[in-house]
C-alpha cells in the first residue's frame, strides 16, 4: 500500500481506487530503444503498486545509439507512437505482443547541404470511420551554423542562403495505404518544436497540441480532426503566458491545461468546453499549496479526476482533486517522466505487422 503523506489541507489517502486499472510510464526521452525497459507498466488497482512488466524491446531503427522518444499524445488502442527527432524515423509499436511497424521514409523530405531539418510530430491517432492509423507531423528547416559547415567542409560565406526554401513542410501518414501525403497548410508556421511531454493530446479522433500564438500574444492550441483532415484553433487565456508553466492533459474526456508559476506549488486547472471558442475555457479547480511535496511536477491524469506528479526526488505521488488527498506511490520516476493511459490490445491490428 502506498505511504500516505501529511498535507497542508485535505484528507489523507489510504489506498489506491480499483478502477485505476493500468497506467503506463513512459521516461522521455528513451536513450536507447533496445533498453526499452526504461518503459514501465504499472497495475494500479487495489492497495498496492505492482510492477507488472519490464520491456526488453528491440530497437526498431537498427541503430547502435538511437535517440527515441515516445509521443506524448498517448496509446491508440494499445499502439505508441515512438521516433526519432533528428532524422523523422518513426515506428508504430503494440507492446503486448511485441509487433511494430516501421513507418516509410516521407518522399517530400529534401535538405540543401547547408540546411538541417527537424522533424516534429503533432499527432497520432486513429480515423474510425476509415479504420486507419493516421500520423501528422511538420518539417521545419534551418541554417547550418558557421561552425557545422566548417565541420561538413562547407564554405558558409558561399552558402546560396537567399536561395534556400524556409517554408514549413505539413505530411499526414495512412498505415492503411502506408503512404505519405502533403498537407495544405495556409498559415504553416509552427512553434510547437519540442520534445517536452505535456504538449501533445489525442481525444475523439482529434489531435491537438500547443505552442505559443503566431498572430497572438499568448497561447493557442491547434486541433487536428483526423477524419476531415481539417485544422481548429482556440486561443487560450491565461495573461502573462511566458510568466507561467503549461502542461496540457486530457481530464474526464475534455482538453484541459495546468498552468502554475515556477517556484510555487499552487496550480489551477482549466478545461475547454467547445473547440475553437476561447471563452468557453472554465477554470475547475486552483489546489495547493503543497507543504509536504518539493518541487511537484504534473507528468499525467487519470480518469475520474486523478493527476499524477513527480516530486524533486523523482518519486511519483497521485492526488485525488475530489477528495484531496495524496498517495505516494512506490514508484520512482526520471527527470522526463510522463504517464499516459494504456489498454493492453492483444490483437495484431490493420498493417502494424507488415
């Protein structure tokens, strides 16, 4: 059973809920994937923590060092999405039975030799009228700088800069028909570069992830609706942004942002109730201060209002936003812990084996 914690205010915890079925952590990044047992599953049901597996996965990109994140946007009946942010290699992957799909290289991927690209994918998820996995992702290109092309033994003052294109590449994947397609993007710049955990959410077969406004002095949130393949943006009121910490979640089926200042322990939790409508954000809950946690880090939710952090020692503990109470869990977590939903799906589904 968990050890519970002294609070400033609330109750005290003294058991793990039974319908916390399972939970998966995965720490970003994963050095290397053929170390997948850096991704832990946990059973958190009855009164106790237990692990119950230790992956072993092979590394899918033949490399001997791979640098591999899981995407954040969490499980798709029982598929992660896992790639590679220097070069876009990317894989779908179903732990239970172990099978992955190595994603084709895009064909619209080009590079100058004094440009570096980065790979960023925004979402994934699944098309259910089309049964169809589907990625989305932007390319965004850069300069080399002056000491690279010395490296590369590439003159930079004769670098045709002026020539070189700079425009944001949109590609959608279908493991359907394993094919790569570019997007029409009429605004297509995109600050969401990042490999933070935090970013990027899947619900109702729309991806959304955030990043600072292009055209707004503040935050935005970009929703992807992988069955029109259309594109929605909600403006997102929090005042002084830059100011403030964000972690997107998903919280009983609706988008939902904590924001906090760095250095407090206070967070407020906001949740959007229409799409594309800023003054439909509503904020449930303002919790903390906590006297008795160092430094927490929100790094998940649960379903039925349950957020996960990560202390300074990197233990992770649950609070019950209802009842206000804290559970440490017996779990120690890493810099880069995130916790996603997952469902075990023993099936082999449509072209993951192929």
């Amino acid at each position: 059973m968990g050890k519970p914690m002294n609070m400033k205010h609330g109750k005290v915890r003294t058991h793990i809920p039974h319908d916390l079925a399972l939970c998966i952590l995965s720490k970003l990044p994963v050095k290397s994937l053929k170390k997948f047992g850096c991704v832990h599953f946990y059973s958190l049901s009855g009164d106790k923590c237990e692990n119950m597996v230790k992956l072993n996965f092979q590394n899918p990109f033949q490399e001997d060092d791979p640098l591999g994140f899981v995407l954040d946007s969490g499980s798709i009946t029982g598929i992660l999405c896992v790639y590679q942010y220097h070069n876009g290699k990317t894989a779908f992957w179903n732990p239970t039975p172990e099978e992955f799909k190595i994603i084709p290289p895009s064909p619209f991927l080009f590079r100058s030799p004094y440009q570096k690209f980065v790979v960023n994918p925004l979402g994934f998820g699944y098309d259910i009228v089309r049964d169809d996995y589907k990625l989305i992702r932007c390319v965004g290109y850069f300069n080399l700088e002056y000491e690279e092309c010395e490296e590369l033994g590439i003159s930079w003052s004769d670098a045709p800069w002026k020539d070189l294109s700079y425009e944001y590449l949109w590609e959608i994947y279908s493991l359907k028909s394993n094919t790569w397609r570019k997007l029409d993007v009429n605004d297509s710049a995109c600050s969401c570069f990042s490999n933070i955990a935090g970013v990027r959410l899947y619900t109702n077969e729309m991806c959304h992830w955030w990043q600072y406004g292009k055209k707004y002095d503040g935050v935005e949130v970009e929703s992807f609706d992988l069955r029109n393949e259309v594109f929605f943006t909600t403006l997102v009121p929090l005042g002084d942004v830059y100011s403030k910490s964000l972690y997107m979640v998903g919280l009983n089926g609706s988008i939902a942002f904590i924001s906090w200042t760095s250095g407090t322990t206070t967070f407020d939790i906001s949740i959007l109730c229409e799409i594309g409508v800023k003054e439909s954000w509503t904020k449930l809950y303002s919790i903390g201060p906590f006297s008795c946690i160092e430094h927490p880090i929100p790094i998940g939710t649960w379903k039925n209002g349950f957020v996960f952090f990560r202390t300074k020692d990197n233990e992770i503990v649950l609070y019950d936003l209802q009842s206000q109470m804290i559970e440490e869990l017996c779990i120690e977590g890493e810099h880069f812990s995130h916790i996603l939903p997952y469902k075990k799906n023993l099936l082999s589904i449509g072209g993951i084996n192929q």
